[in-house]
C-alpha cells in the first residue's frame, strides 16, 4: 500500500511542476476534421465512403485507457472481440459472423502492412493516432480473411511532425498493473509545411499485471504476466517525388493464461499449469511515389513470430491430459498499387498486385496422464471388448502417453485487383474485381508407443507404435466482385453496394490428438487379430481435416450525414449470405479435439447506427460519442451429426452492442491547471449465445466507465475507471469432456495515467 501511495504521489508531483498551457493548445483538442479514409485504397472523406467506416482517434483511445486493439472494438457497432483465454487468443465477431479457431473474419493492417497471423492481432498499441474499421466486405481490394471489414492502425510517423517529440506515459491501476511508455521522434523540417527529407524515431514499452483470476487448486492468481516491445522508424524524402519509410516492430509477451471456471461450481480449479508466451518481430519498408498525377505505393515486410502455449486441456483437478503447443512463424507480404491519372473528369482507376507466403512450423505434443489413458482409451476399447468378452479386459502399462505430433503449414497466394470509379455531378460508381490465388499446404507427423495386454490371451504386455504421417494440399482460386453507387450532396452521402468476400481454407492441426487416439485403438485391437469399431468414424480419417473457404455476400444500404460543424451521423442496414460456413465442431462423447468444417448455411441481416459530435463555446468544449448495433444471425442449414440446428441463432456473436461515451471540458486557463474534463461511457452488449443449441445464453450486460483528466502545457493526468459499478458478466463459454466452463470478465478497474508531450 505504501508504494502504491508514493506512486501516485510521485505522479502528481511531476504534473504540478510542469507548465501552463497558451489558449491555442485548448482549441486544438476540439477540432472534428473530415478524416481522409485511405484504408479503403481510395482517398475519400470519411464522411463520403461508400461503406461504414468507424475512426476512433487518440484522444478517445486515451478516453478508454485502449492498450489493445481489443479495448476499442466496444466503441464499434456489431464488433465484439473479447479479451479472453490469452493473448494468442483473437476471435472477432463481426456483424454476426467470426470463428473461435483458425481463419478470422477481419484483416488487421498497421501502417500499410497486413499482419498475416491473428495470433498478433492481441498486441500492444503505442502512439497510435487513429483506427479506422472499415465494416463489410473488403474482398476486392484486401482479397483473404476480410469478409467482414479491415482494421487500420496508424501511428506516429516521424516526417509528420516538426521539429522532435518526446512523448510517453506512466500507469498504474488495479491489481498492481503499471504500465510505461516512451518515445522519441525526429524530423528535420522546420514547419509543418517544409518538405523534410529525413525523419527518425524509437519507441519502447513494458507493462505488467499481477492478473485478476485465483485458481483454487493452487490458490494463487493465474492470469498474470508481462508484456515489452518497442519500434525504431526511419522516415525519408530523397526526392520530392519519392518518400520511403522503414519500420522494425517487436512485441513480448509472457502470461498465465486460461481462467476458466467450471459452470457447475463457479471455480477455476485445475492442476496443471497454463501459460503463453509470444515473440513477434516485424521489419517492413514502405514506398510511395506521386509525379505527374501518376501515384505509386508500396509495401514488403517479414514477419516473424514465435510462441508456446502449455495448456490443462481438461480444466480439471484430475489428471487426463495436457497440451503444448509451439509455433515458429516465417511470413511475408508484398503489395504494390498504382493510381493514374485521370484520363477524363468523370473516370479513374487503381490497379494492385499483393503476394504472401506463410510457413508455420507446429509442434504440439498431447499428453494423457494415467486417468486419462483409463477413461479416454481404456473406457473405450473396453466397452467394446466387453460386450462379447464380458470378463477380459485391456490394460495398459504407461503411466503417460506422449502423443508428439509435428506440423509443417505452408501457405502461399498471389492476386491481382483492379478498381474503377466514374462520377457523373454527384452521383459515384465504382466496380471491382480481386482474383486470389492460393496454394495450402500441411505435412504431418504423429505418433505414440504403447504398452498393452489383453487379459484374456496374452500373459506379458506388447508394445504397439502408432504413426500417422503424409502430406495434404490443395489450391483455391476466388474471384471478389464488388459494384457500389452513391450520391453526394450538401447533407451528406447515401449509398449503396454488392460485395462478396472470404474466409481461407485450410487444415486443422487440433483434431490430430483425436485421429491418433483413435488409430491406437485400431492398431492394438489390430495386433490382437481384432477389428474395433470406431463411435465416429468420421474422426479416424485425416481427410477430415481439410475445410474449404468460406464465401460471404454482402449487401448493403447506408448514408453519412454531416447536418452540423462538428456533427457526423452514420445510419445502415445490410444483409448477408454465408456459403460453406466455417463451424468449430467436436467429436461425440470424451474426446480431446475440436476442428473447423465447412458444416453450414446462414444468413444476417442487421442495423447499425453512429453519433459523433464535438462542439465548443467559450471555455467549454464537448464530446458526445454513441452508436448501436442490432444483428440477427442464424444458421439456414446445420447439423453436425448430432443434430440439427437450422434456425438457430449462431453462437458468440452478440445480438445487440451499444456505446456512449459524454465529455465535457473547461479551459481553466491558469498556470497551475489548464483545462479540466470529465466523462462517462456505458457499453452494452447483449445476449449472447453460447452454444449451437442456443440454451446457453449471456443475458444482455452494462459496463460503465468514466474519466477524470487534467491537462497542462505537456501533460495530462487522468483518474479511470472500467466496469465501475463491478458487473458480472462472462465473456466465453465451452463445453470440454462433457463438463461446461466459462471465463467470466474482468472486475472492476481503478486506474491513474500521467501522458506528457513535449
């Protein structure tokens, strides 16, 4: 407690000594300019896009203590990415539509260059100046794993600014979380005007968290950890034609991991340790060249990336089994799109070529303890065994059985995109075509050794080795149309479009513990001259592996309008169809895997809407933020074997998000305090379906927020709060073995942030 005190101390020291603020620093927070979207790969207004596009700036990330791209997604209406499991762990649910494993719905891009793997997705964000989410279909221009809209991260840029910038913030907040920040950006102009030709800037960063859940097995908390990283930026103008900027990214984190709490006795109680640590290394260099009305961009980047999850894959005090699983990640990315000039007033056009490769190399070990290898293999081979030899039985030596499997995921595409825009007055047409091509690729190697006897003929126990192993491609070609019309006039943009996109094929790596199980009952019912019949067949095959894109058309009517100085009002209604619907589905009865398969149809349709006002009079100044989502979302064909759920709502993905956030300020104007402002914000999301049957349901909830800054010339200090009014909630639900766990969200949180700029 004492160091919690002299922290807070030492916080409010530093902010006392700084200077006051001139009148014009006030007058800058206030200002609503009509964003330039170039996300969309065409330079528009926000205000005239032919789609929803949702900016949140920095001043509303600072607003909602955003250290993710995960605590901005709940300003966002019909986005819901909860923070859950670890930071490995990025499901999106996008107006209905998303996944829990493998494939995502949304791209995520920061500063040009698309992250391939949504395992980096959960990163930390430092001097970011605003986020855009383009809701909906980007498949023409984005092409895989954007059926349902792309996130653009921007940060500071060196050759942005004049002169240099040092900035940074310190943080403390509930159950000992600190976090720190600093940078340091250099430009060689003299104004905001000068056309510098180099800039340069680094950046670091640490944050760490004792956690929130207990485990009750050791009774000690488990979701603790830390998390550094930091980028170096060199920005340059050799000409005034070209400007070319190299960035090198890197993110670390360490943390426990998994509080799941079992539905029957509401604890986290189980005996085997989880974690998750992540090495993310990002090297990219973007060009971008303008003479003569001709513009030409360009991006390349590597990607590195390097994890291990260890997981209770069981969630239970008893010992059944465990998971390991490690990845080394070498990918990259290149994207080249050219803009001409204009052949006539009413005509332009974009054309690009984009390329990616992604080599995984997975290693994931499953592990069944003793109880394990009685209840999941024993349990199963004997009740067959024993329907015809009631009074012999199979035993098994081990003590464990290691299941080492080894993965080689290989993945590589190429894809050219074209764009056409014609305007006649104010009406605007653009067509768009994307035609990916991509090859997948998986070579697998399972294995186990097993000791056994069968009581009735067999005096000593023999060894059975089991081994799985070969290779499965396959190559898919996608064409993504898009045609959208809008009207511009002085009150705004209405608009409407027809856009198709998807999600990649691929393999599941998650069901190999399965296949292998059940070959080692094959193959030691086998070598007693026996044939075992296998519950579900379907889960003996490496062929059910395999799943197929999933394709998603779109349709959408919408209208931006701009009625007041500092007023922006979004407003649409959409309608989606989804092919070939990727669906985590799990085996019958106690088994150890899951997998992705294309097992259904469904159909969304949905309303949203969206508020954004600033306004300033005297020495006040505002913020009102607020938007609403509203989707319906069910299956039109689905049965997984078990039955049949046609109709059924699609679980996760909330029926209802709603926000508000209010602010108001005061320009105090003196040496000791410049400005004061206060705000509250509510989130709402609600209900939620958790499973396919649809009778497990998270009721509608409310989470409320609220800020206290105080601003001077460099600094600002702001007392915080999230879930204010301590609501419980849960944020995923799962069944395991036959037994239901959840993790429920986080409490609530108590926070002090000083940011200073100089």
């Amino acid at each position: 407690m004492r160091t919690k005190v002299l922290l807070l101390a030492g916080l409010l020291a530093s902010v006392l000594s700084i200077e006051a603020a001139s009148p014009e620093g006030w007058a800058d927070t206030v200002a609503l300019p009509d964003v330039q979207v170039s996300v969309s790969r065409i330079e528009r207004p926000a205000t005239q896009q032919q789609m929803q596009v949702s900016v949140i700036d920095s001043r509303l990330i600072n607003e909602t203590q955003a250290l993710t791209p995960k605590d901005v997604s709940n300003l966002m209406p019909n986005v819901y990415m909860p923070d859950y499991g670890s930071a490995m762990t990025s499901s999106i649910y996008i107006r209905g539509l998303g996944s829990r494993i493998n494939e995502p719905v949304m791209g995520m891009v920061v500063d040009g260059v698309p992250l391939l793997d949504k395992n980096m997705y959960d990163h930390a964000m430092q001097d970011v100046k605003r986020i855009e989410l383009l809701r909906g279909p980007q498949g023409s221009l984005y092409g895989r794993n954007s059926p349902a809209g792309v996130m653009e991260i921007r940060t500071v840029q060196p050759l942005d600014l004049t002169g240099y910038s040092v900035r940074g913030l310190v943080s403390y907040a509930t159950a000992n979380s600190v976090q720190a920040q600093v940078s340091y950006y250099q430009s060689r102009a003299e104004s905001r005007e000068h056309r510098a030709d180099f800039g340069w800037g680094i950046a670091a960063r640490y944050q760490r968290t004792d956690g929130f859940y207990r485990n009750d097995y050791t009774g000690r908390l488990i979701d603790g950890g830390q998390q550094a990283g930091g980028r170096l930026v060199l920005d340059g103008r050799p000409n005034d034609d070209w400007r070319v900027t190299g960035t090198v990214y890197a993110d670390w984190v360490r943390q426990g991991a998994f509080p799941y709490a079992s539905v029957a006795t509401g604890r986290i109680d189980y005996n085997s340790p989880g974690s998750y640590e992540r090495l993310a290394v990002l090297p990219s260099l973007r060009a971008d060249y303008v003479h003569e009305g001709w513009r030409l961009q360009m991006a390349a980047s590597y990607q590195f990336m390097s994890d291990d999850m260890h997981m209770d894959n069981d969630y239970t005090t008893a010992d059944i089994f465990t998971l390991q699983q490690t990845q080394r990640q070498h990918n990259a990315t290149v994207d080249a799109l050219l803009r001409a000039p204009k052949p006539c007033e009413w005509y332009d056009w974009t054309l690009g070529l984009s390329a990616f490769v992604k080599a995984n190399a997975m290693y994931a070990p499953v592990v069944f303890m003793r109880q394990g290898i009685d209840e999941l293999i024993l349990g199963n081979a004997n009740r067959g065994i024993q329907t015809v030899f009631p009074d012999d039985s199979i035993c098994i030596s081990n003590s464990t059985l290691p299941i080492p499997s080894t993965f080689d995921l290989f993945n590589a595409g190429a894809a050219v995109y074209h764009q056409s825009h014609f305007q006649f007055g104010n009406w605007h047409l653009n067509a768009g075509v994307r035609i990916d091509y991509e090859h997948a690729r998986m070579d697998y190697l399972s294995t186990a050794d097993l000791s056994y006897r069968f009581t009735m003929i067999m005096a000593d126990y023999e060894n059975v080795h089991t081994e799985i192993r070969g290779t499965k491609f396959a190559n898919y070609i996608q064409v993504l149309p898009r045609l959208a019309l809008s009207y511009d006039g002085e009150w705004g943009t209405v608009y409407g479009y027809a856009a198709k996109g998807y999600k990649a094929g691929g393999y599941n790596p998650q069901i190999f513990s399965t296949i292998t199980q059940n070959q080692v009952m094959t193959d030691m019912a086998a070598d007693m001259g026996m044939h075992l019949e296998i519950a579900d067949a379907r889960f003996s095959d490496v062929a059910i592996t395999s799943y197929k894109p999933e394709s998603d058309w779109t349709f959408e009517l919408g209208a931006h309008f701009t009625p007041a100085d500092g007023l922006k009002i979004d407003v649409d209604a959409f309608h989606i169809q989804c092919f070939d619907q990727q669906v985590t589905v799990f085996p019958n009865g106690k088994t150890t895997g899951r997998m992705m398969a294309n097992a259904a149809r469904s159909r969304v349709w949905g309303v949203e809407a969206a508020l954004h006002y600033r306004w300033q009079q005297g020495d006040w100044q505002g913020l009102l933020d607020a938007s609403y989502g509203f989707t319906d979302a069910r299956f039109i064909n689905f049965n997984d074997g078990m039955a049949d759920y046609s109709g059924n709502f699609i679980p996760y993905a909330p029926k209802h998000t709603a926000h508000a956030l209010a602010q108001a300020g005061y320009r105090v104007g003196r040496k000791w305090l410049q400005s004061l402002s206060l705000s509250a914000r509510v989130n709402v999301t609600g209900p939620i379906f958790w499973n396919e049957q649809n009778d497990c349901v998270q009721a509608p909830y409310a989470l409320m927020g609220a800020n206290l800054t105080l601003e001077w010339k460099y600094a600002q200090l702001e007392l915080w709060a999230r879930n204010l009014t301590d609501t419980p909630y849960n944020v995923f639900y799962f069944r395991s073995m036959g037994n239901d766990f959840l993790q429920r969200g986080k409490p609530r949180e108590l926070g002090v942030t000083l940011r200073f700029e100089i």
